[in-house]
C-alpha cells in the first residue's frame, strides 16, 4: 500500500490543548502522531470534520508551546481493530519559528 502523505510522520506522545471556534473552554487530546502538516489526535471526544480549532502543544526541549490554527481534516469515530478512535487535524497557520520547531523535531534534529 502506498503513503499518500505529503509529509513526513513521527509517533508522538503529547498533550494537546485546544480551543474550539467559539473559544468557550480548553479540550485536551493526547496524540498519535505529528507531523509538519497535522497530526493526530486520540480520542474518544470527537469534533466534526472541517471543524476549526486553535491548539498549543509542547515539544520536548523546546521551552514554550508550539501554537497553531487548524481543522479536523478527518474524524476515526468507529476504529477496527487495532486502531484507535481520533481525528486527523490539518494545521493551517503558525508562525515560521514553530514550524521550524516542528519540521526540525519530525525530522529528528
């Protein structure tokens, strides 16, 4: 099977901290996987596809979070077997210096 994937992938376990459109409350997710595109998000508390939300997350080693906007570009809501129930979240805007943080992490630098 071919990765269709424009970008690069790394397992990662962090907590995500965000907020939906309405900015009413903080939601936290932990995470599967990143990448300089998106991530993805475990999860059994789902948002709907094309949903925005703002997020932080924190890198290992660097000292303040990594903050970007984005949307659920996908949403896993009955996973098969060994898979896990999440959503796929497309970044849409950060600023350069995370996403140097995050291209330079998922490469592994």
């Amino acid at each position: 099977m071919t990765d269709l994937r424009r970008h690069k992938r790394k397992p990662l376990a962090v907590e995500f901290r965000c907020r939906d459109e309405s900015g009413a409350g903080t939601l936290q997710f932990g995470s599967g996987d990143l990448s300089a595109g998106g991530a993805f998000l475990r999860s059994d508390l789902l948002l709907e596809q094309g949903e925005r939300l703002w997020l932080e997350l924190e890198l290992p080693g660097r000292e303040r979070p990594v903050r970007a906007e984005a949307r659920v570009a996908w949403v896993r809501r009955f996973p098969s077997s060994g898979q896990e129930g999440g959503m796929g979240i497309e970044f849409l805007g950060m600023t350069d210096e995370d996403r140097r943080a995050v291209e330079s992490f998922v490469e592994g630098a």
